[in-house]
C-alpha cells in the first residue's frame, strides 16, 4: 500500500475522517477480493496525483467489520466518499481510473 493511503482501524476512523481539511475516499476492502486487489494500484495513482485534495484510506471490512455496518457495506469494493465527515458519494464496484476519476471530478 501506498504511503499515501492510510489505513483506518476502528480507533483511528472517526477520528480522521471528521478531522480531515477535504474530502476523503475511502476504500472498503479485503485481503480475498479480487475486485479489491484490482483497484488498489488505481487508488495508489489517485493518491499520489490527487493528494492535495482528496485523500485516500482503506478499511479492511474483516478487521473493521463494525465501520462497514454503520456505513451499510454490503458488496466490495465500495468507494464512499465523506466530506466534512459525512459521507457525500458511495460507488460500488471496481471500475476503471478513467471512470473513477469522473466518479470524483466534484471532489478533486
């Protein structure tokens, strides 16, 4: 994973997604999903080209299954992004960077 991205746990999620100065993509995920595996490196490109204003962080839903819930996860991966620390878009499924990245033209 990209220094970039950070990971949340359930200690470190609210707490970084409520204080963050923009919005903030986060990538629902898990070690077995391919879908999930598929992205990472897309995600990896957004970080790093899009840093300065959109930030980027993983929740494994097998280590973090309760932020899932709350957030009603059901399929992964699902993208929601949260500004101002409510989320504002949810996309589910892998898609492409082309696509992603007109998925969130309004963020970056």
């Amino acid at each position: 994973m990209s220094e970039n991205i950070a990971n949340l746990t359930v200690e470190t999620f609210d707490e970084l997604v409520a204080s963050a100065d923009g919005p903030v993509l986060v990538d629902f995920w898990a070690e077995w999903c391919g879908p999930c595996k598929m992205i990472a490196p897309i995600l990896d490109e957004i970080a790093t080209e899009h840093g300065e204003s959109i930030s980027i962080a993983k929740v494994n839903v097998d280590e973090a299954g309760e932020i899932a819930q709350r957030y009603q996860v059901q399929s992964i991966p699902t993208l929601i992004v949260f500004n101002n620390g409510e989320p504002a878009k949810r996309m589910v499924g892998a898609s492409g960077k082309a696509k992603l990245l007109e998925d969130l033209a309004e963020f970056i």
